[in-house]
C-alpha cells in the first residue's frame, strides 16, 4: 500500500503534530510505503482558475512551484491522508490551496459522481482506480460539531475527485491530551485509536467505525467544566508573556493550578463512600492567595471558593505541594514531616480522602 500523508499544521509543537505521529507510529508498523510531505514548507501559490492546465498545457499548471512534483505523488499514491488543525470550521489555508491545485488532474466534461451529483471526468483514469482518502481534523472545541462542516468538505472533495472515503479522525478537546491526571484510561484508549488508524490505513486505507470513534472520546464531562479549565489555560499563557507561546510551559502551570486540582478531586466523589459524611474541608493555598471550601453533605460534594467560618479540616499548603500530592509525586507523611502541609482539625477525615475521592481512572 503506498500512503502519501501530507501535514497541514503550522505549528509543530502543538497536538495536530503529536496525534499524526501516532497515526505515523501505526502506519510503519505494516508493510505500505509511507511519503510524508509538511505542506507548510512548500511552496503552493493559489489557483488562478485560468483553465491553462484543461486547454493549454493539459495536465500541467501554470505555476512552476512544487506542485507539479505533488501531483505525480497523488498519482502514485494510493491512499491519501490530509491532516490538518481545525481553522474557522474548515481546513488550514495550506491544505485549501493544495485541493485547489489538484485541477490539472480533472479535465473538461461532465459526469456523474459516486454521491450522485455532478464532477469533472478525470485526466488519468487509469491510475487513479481505488484510491482512497483519509482525514485527520484537530481542533480544541468540544464535541463533534464544530468539525462537521470540514468532514463534510472532505467528502464532498473525495466525491469530486473520485476518491473512496476511507475514514475521518476526529479529535475534539486536543489540548487535553496533555493532561493525563484527567482521563488516563480514555487518554490511552485515543492514543491506540491513532495508531491502529494508522495501522488500518496501512493496511487497507480504511477505518473501521470503533477506531474513527475511539479517537473522538470525550475528555471533559461538560461544557461547563471544559469552558472554566480553557479559561484557566489562557489566563495562565497570558501570564506568562513571551513563555505562553510554548504549550510546555503553559500546560507545567495548568497542571499545577489548584482550581482544575480540586475541580478534578470534587468530580471523583464517590457518593456511597460518602453517604453518612457531613463535612467541610476547607483548603488554603497562601502562595496565590486562593481559598476553597468541598462540602460533603451526606453523599452529595460540592467545590466553592473561599473560606468556611468553621471547617471540619483545613489543609494548608503551596499549590506546588498540592499538585505534587495529588499527582502522587510528593509523599503525604514528607509533606507532613516538612511541614509543607499543615493539617487542622479531624485529621481522621484527611486519611480518608482517597476513600472519597479515589483517583480518575476513566
């Protein structure tokens, strides 16, 4: 199976590289040859829709830039993958100029199409039997909405180019991926999606239903919560100035931000374990200056801001210290030792927290 991968994504630090890496990953463990070209570092002007390359030239455009070399690959090629970031519902500028350049390999005259609307006839027709086409969107909306109408776009595109739609990736909320104390068995679960996509592309250029679906699981439990930890991100990249333009150093302090922390630990609530529990839990983060209450009311929990007049448990440390604990990198007892954590109150309640919030596993 020979597999052109062409890579619209300008940024190479961001989630669009790493999940096609996956799906790279997946493709070089089968047989196909892989050709992998960064359309970012090409050099493709825009169409003039001047019709040299149907009556002049035929087959050949205008433009002498590195197309020209781009349309032997397809030809050659018998899968196509298009990956790209989600930009404004649709495809980057890169990958748009690249469909439209693909005119040279239509010519004049009608016909109909595997949807059953109309397309151009094909130039090579020869070469062009049972090629398919697979896509890969990402974007940081959540849900699958936003990516519709680019999926729609594409295979419109593959139906005007006679091409089998082989499959759509699709991964919502991509900027979660980095944050493995969310959703660790889901986290895994995508990342095998990308890779065995790109083991079913190498394979047969198709993906089956589980592997497209698998790749989209949702990561947040709502919007409401999605909406807050965005916010929490950007607020943290806009403090950072210079430094908020690389994603490593913005996701070190989102990791660490006490208001996903305990948002995290308050979502984990077991209800049985808590069932005859009334408590407020009252944490102090002195270094930024922020307060939280957890109310646990007999099965129910809650997570509020500020501090209680009378908590059952105050729990007193930096941030640091507290994501360190809840990531289990810092040791409970060391903490406790060094009096970076400072217990007030029924520490008894303390000793049980993992008993109430267990750990996500989902």
């Amino acid at each position: 199976m020979n597999v052109l991968l062409l890579r619209a994504n300008p940024r190479k630090t961001g989630q669009t590289q790493q999940l096609i890496d996956w799906f790279v990953q997946g493709v070089r463990e089968t047989d196909a040859r892989l050709v992998e070209v960064d359309l970012t570092t090409r050099s493709l002007l825009p169409c003039l829709g001047c019709y040299h390359c149907w009556l002049t030239t035929p087959g050949q455009c205008v433009h002498g830039d590195d197309m020209g070399e781009l349309l032997e690959r397809i030809l050659e090629a018998e899968v196509l993958v298009c990956a790209s970031p989600l930009y404004h519902f649709s495809m980057s500028s890169y990958l748009k100029v690249f469909f439209e350049r693909t005119f040279p390999l239509l010519k004049q005259g009608l016909t109909g199409s595997g949807l059953g609307f109309t397309r151009n006839n094909l130039r090579y027709p020869d070469r062009w039997e049972g090629k398919k086409l697979v896509t890969l969107l990402t974007g940081a909306l959540r849900g699958l909405e936003p990516y519709r109408p680019a999926n729609e776009t594409f295979r419109l595109i593959a139906d005007s180019l006679d091409l089998e739609l082989g499959g759509q990736l699709s991964r919502p909320e991509s900027y979660l991926i980095d944050y493995p104390f969310s959703k660790p068995k889901t986290l895994k679960r995508i990342r095998a999606a990308f890779r065995q996509a790109g083991r079913e592309t190498g394979q047969t250029g198709r993906l089956s239903p589980e592997t497209q679906a698998d790749a989209a699981l949702p990561l947040s439990s709502d919007d409401e919560r999605f909406r807050a930890y965005s916010n929490i991100y950007w607020a943290q990249a806009e403090e950072l100035g210079e430094h908020g333009l690389v994603p490593a150093e913005v996701q070190a302090r989102v990791a660490g931000d006490v208001r996903i922390l305990l948002r995290e630990m308050v979502q984990s609530f077991d209800a049985r374990a808590g069932t005859r529990l009334r408590a407020v839990l009252q944490f102090d983060f002195p270094d930024c200056d922020r307060h939280f209450r957890v109310r646990i009311d007999r099965g129910e929990c809650r997570l509020e801001e500020g501090r209680a007049d009378q908590p059952d448990l105050r729990i007193e440390c930096t941030a640091e210290v507290w994501a360190g604990i809840f990531t289990r990198q810092i040791a409970v007892r060391e903490a406790l030792r060094n009096r970076q954590l400072v217990l007030d109150g029924d520490k008894s309640l303390f000793t049980r927290l993992d008993r109430y919030f267990p750990p996500p596993s989902a």
